[in-house]
C-alpha cells in the first residue's frame, strides 16, 4: 500500500507542493515589486469596491458590444423599430377604457419569475407597469444578440444587463410594488419599522457580529445532525466515519469528498435530508472529509495539497481502518472534480481499491461551466490574484456574492424586499443555513484551479499535472453513477454529460429534477421528486446529451434508490460493522470541530 501522506507543519505547505514559478508576466508573482506591486495593491482596494468583479472585464465586454452595434446599422434599425412598435403597442393599450383592460395583454412574465405572481399585480395601475417593465427588459436584453460579437462578451454583457434591469424592477420600490403598499396600509406603518429591524440585524452580521455566518441554526443540533466521529486530522481535513444505523454493513464502505467552498454538511442537513442518514441506513459504512477554513497562513496551500491531505490522506486511514476493502468514491460538485483527478492520478494499483465512483453535479470538462464562467476569464482572474495577494485567501463573502448574482432575483431582491420592505422574516431552513456558510479558499489553490480548470480546460484535454506527471480521464474505468440537475446554474448537466467520452468507463447517468443543491437533496420521503436515468457499457457507441434526453426512461421518485441499487450490484455479502480506531478517542465526535472555524 502506497505511503500514507502526513499531515504537515502549520503554514509550511511548500512540503507538500513547490511554490508557483514566477511567470514572465512577474506581475503575478507574490513578490512583485516596484510598478507590479503598486499594480497589484491599486488592484486590490479596487477590488473591495466591486466585490472581486474586474472593471476591465465588464469594459471590454460592453466596448466589444458597442463597436459591433455601431458597425451594423442594420441591427440598429431592427432595434429601435422593435422599440417604437413595443411603446404604440403600450400607449393603446393604456388609453383604453379600464372595462377593456386585461392584465398581461402584452407580455407575460416567464413560468420560473415569480416577481409578479401575486394578485395585486393584476390591477391595472400596476399591471400596466410592470408590463412596461418587461418590454423594456426584453429589449434591452436583445441588444445584446449582434452578428459577430464574440460569444463570451455577449454572455458578459447580457449578464451585466440583467443585474441592472433586475435592481431596478418595480417589484424593488415601495410605491411601485402593491404588495409593499397594501401591508404598510394594513400594519399602520409597522411593516417599515420591522424592515428597518431587520435591516440593522443584518448590518451587524456583515460587519461580523454574532450570528454572521448563519441564519439562527445550531451546527451539530439543528444541522450536520449524523452521529459519527472523527477518527483522521491533518492540516486540511478531519475524516468523520458515522455511525452504522443497521446491525450487518456492506464490505465496501463510501467515502464521500464534499466541494470546499461551503462546508461539508449539505450532505447532512437535517435528519429527513441527509444524504448520509440515507445510506447508513441501507446498510453502508460512511465516511465525510470535512475541509479546514483556510487562513492567511494557508495562503500557498496549492490544488495538489487537496489531492493529497485531502483524497489520498483519507484514503489510506480508511485502509487502515478497514484493511483489505474496495471503497465506494462519492464526490460533490468541486469535490468530485478533486476526486476524479486523484483516481485518475492514481497508480493502477491504488486506483483499484475504487469500486466506483459517484459524481454528484461534479464536471470534468469546463469548457461550458454555465453563468460561472462569466466570472473566469484571464482579467477577472488576475484581479482576483490581486486582491487574494493582500489576504492570502479569497474571503467567503466574494465566493457567497459571486453565487448569489447567478440567481439575483431570488437569492438577492426577493430576500430585500420580504425582509426590509414587508418587515418579514423568511423561516430559516437547513438549506439557507448552510447557504450562509461560506468558507475562505487559499489564494494559490484557488488561482490553480480558476486557471488549469476553468480558463484552459486542463484537465479535460490532457495537460493536467498532478503527482509530477500530466493525467487523462480515460484512464478512469471504474464504474461511475454520475447525477446532473437540470435547473443548474454552476454545473449545468450538459456539461456534466461530458464525463460520458472523457472516460473509458460504465456510466450510469442521472437527469434529476431541481438545481445545483435542490437537485442533489432529493429524499424518498419528499414528494415532487422525478428523474431519467439510463446506463451504457464502456463498449457502447456514444450517444449525445439531446438523445440521451430523448431515450432515457422517466422514474417517479428520488435517485437515491436508484443509487443504493446501483451500490448494492458493485457490493459483497454484508459483514459485521467496523469499529471506531482507538485513536479517536482523542478526536471529537461528529460533526468535529473544522466545520465550527468561522
């Protein structure tokens, strides 16, 4: 069995991974001095005025929409012809009688808008705005659609468009939103001074008052509720291996390797949600990788640390809990990317202890990542190493910021106004909590995987380097259960359908109902739940992700069954449950102490 690797000293990662060579541009070196260094800070204090987001970028993109549209007077004309039709249109309707008027005669929000879904919205006063509203929004974000601008600065431009337009929608102002009026009218006032309430308690959280990280919710009593404990640490990790909830266990037992850009538990959220609750139920030993929340001191922690203090380490403690055992590899979103790339660098000797491996909305190939990679291109990406090179880490609010932009309306202005223009509070959830728990990532591995994951696509064409070598994904032919949810902004399932010719591997796909993290919480017990689901040998001719769609058979229920069924076929006889090693005694229980480090 290959080495173990150690734990390493506090702030001396260079152990592990030689620091990054200096690049011709020397600018983005840690030690750039002179006109880099004045650069770099400018760039920095920049940054903590825009949230992480580079002017240069957004610039480029809109100089690139404007020189296209000055260069196609055609467009031109299309554009303000669809303009003035749209305001007749608008005018006609709004100089008939009220007997005549009939809501959304124009246009009608989309299915998924729920701005405007409450019935004070169908009086005509405010009808009639928010109808206007929408033709403007619609022609705005057709502006962006010219022949020949380059698809990444349309994708920019259009993204940039719309945080405007949906700031300033009129569902967001008190005299222009009915339901904002009728319940100041209502409360005598009261709805206004509950909001400002609110708004002071959330002030305070920014600024890093108590409660800052979460929304009212108790780690390890209202979630991350699994009894287990933890029996590995190093630097990075404490490995948790949960408790069995049946008298017999499958041999092989699962390790499950969580992203770390939240903390661990959205894989054990409360007791009816818990991925983990749910497979020691059906008889499988469990062990999570909780990730440490990365410091200033961290800051030269590199992507092969993960790999190593993170897969590799708990790896081999689960061997030497568990001697002589295959192991079943569970990955989410990040964490299965890490995952991949750790059994794909793998010798083949270690690389046979995976039974299979299970991809939760991970992707492999990054070429068409969704709305995220509006945020990595090389100057949003060098900005970010400026403003990463002050603190050494990229803090939690840039990361929560950035996610939540993908869903502005529902993640941002919703939220504004129920809790400062209705005076409401929305009931925390177990999702929401651990929404609100951001953790900071080290600036050297963070740029590591922005740059070899996301802008060049290393890892999918063959020039990933881990272990000193370059690795391929088709040495990957471990039989893989692989879930993507089709409302995904982060990982959208097309991209995740990659996995299908990247690998020389039996596939069994999964097309689940629900998004990035609702998609992935899909228990039995809740109703709503649908998927298509479909295997292929490592023999079968490839099909594409549109066919795949069209063929594959739709299931009623949740994919956990579905993935139980898929674990039990690769699984032996049952066996007796494994014991906690002695040397936990000294670790705490479940859910440890990394995931508490604010």
């Amino acid at each position: 069995m290959p080495e173990r690797p150690h734990s390493i000293a506090k702030g001396n990662t260079s152990a592990i991974a030689p620091p990054i060579a200096p690049s011709a541009a020397d600018a983005r070196s840690p030690d750039a001095t002179g006109g880099a260094a004045l650069d770099r800070s400018l760039h920095a204090a920049v940054a903590a005025a825009t949230g992480g987001l580079s002017p240069a970028a957004l610039a480029l993109s809109f100089t690139d929409l404007a020189l296209h549209l000055a260069a196609s007077p055609g467009r031109q004309i299309d554009l303000w012809a669809n303009a003035v039709q749209d305001a007749a249109r608008f005018c006609a309707m709004a100089s008939r009688p009220l007997s005549q008027f009939c809501p959304w005669q124009l246009l009608s929000p989309a299915a998924n808008d729920r701005r405007f879904a409450g019935g004070d919205w169908l009086l005509p006063a405010f009808n009639l705005n928010a109808q206007a509203f929408l033709l403007c929004e619609r022609w705005w974000r057709s502006t962006t659609d010219v022949h020949g601008l380059a698809t990444g600065d349309a994708a920019i431009a259009a993204f940039a468009l719309r945080q405007m337009l949906d700031a300033v929608a009129p569902t967001n102002f008190p005299t222009t939103n009915p339901e904002v009026i009728r319940r100041a009218l209502e409360s005598g006032g009261m709805s206004f001074v509950n909001g400002f309430e609110n708004w002071l308690v959330d002030a305070w959280r920014l600024a890093g008052g108590a409660g800052a990280n979460r929304d009212g919710s108790v780690i390890g009593k209202d979630v991350a509720t699994a009894k287990g404990r933890v029996v590995f640490r190093n630097q990075l990790i404490e490995l948790i291996q949960y408790e069995p909830m049946t008298a017999r266990v499958k041999p092989e037992p699962l390790l499950i390797v969580p992203a770390w850009i939240m903390k661990y538990y959205i894989l054990d959220l409360s007791p009816e949600n818990s991925l983990v609750r749910y497979l020691t139920g059906q008889g499988f030993t469990v062990f999570m990788i909780s990730w440490r929340n990365p410091t200033s001191e961290d800051r030269n922690l590199s992507l092969e640390d993960y790999r190593l203090l993170g897969v590799e380490a708990a790896l081999s403690e689960i061997q030497t809990i568990i001697p002589g055992r295959a192991v079943h590899g569970v990955g989410y979103c990040l964490g299965g990317t890490l995952l991949a790339i750790a059994v794909a660098a793998a010798s083949p000797e270690r690389r046979a202890v995976w039974r299979t491996l299970t991809m939760l909305a991970a992707q492999t190939d990054f070429n068409e990542a969704g709305e995220l990679t509006l945020f990595i291109n090389e100057s949003q990406v060098a900005f970010l190493e400026d403003m990463m090179r002050e603190k050494g880490v990229l803090g939690s609010q840039q990361m929560a910021g950035a996610f939540s932009m993908l869903r502005s309306n529902d993640l941002i202005w919703s939220r504004i106004v129920r809790h400062y223009l209705l005076g409401e509070r929305t009931s925390p959830s177990d999702l929401m909590a651990w929404n609100a728990d951001a953790t900071r990532m080290p600036a050297r591995m963070h740029s590591e995987y922005l740059r070899s994951l996301f802008l060049q696509n290393d890892l999918a064409e063959g020039r990933y380097i881990a272990g000193g070598r370059p690795i391929a994904l088709s040495d990957l032919q471990t039989p893989m259960f692989v879930v993507g949810t089709r409302e995904d902004h982060v990982a959208p399932w097309r991209s995740v359908y990659k996995v299908h010719y990247l690998t020389d591997a039996a596939v069994t796909f999964v097309l689940t109902s629900g998004g990035h993290n609702a998609g992935i919480l899909a228990p039995p017990d809740e109703a709503g739940h649908r998927y298509q689901i479909m295997s292929r040998t490592a023999d079968d001719p490839y099909l594409g992700p549109d066919e795949w769609e069209r063929l594959a058979p739709i299931a009623e229920g949740s994919w956990w069954e579905a993935l139980t069924a898929f674990l039990a076929t690769h699984s032996g006889g049952l066996v007796e449950s494994p014991a906690y090693p002695a040397r936990a005694e000294s670790l705490p229980e479940a859910p440890g102490s990394f995931v508490h480090q604010e």
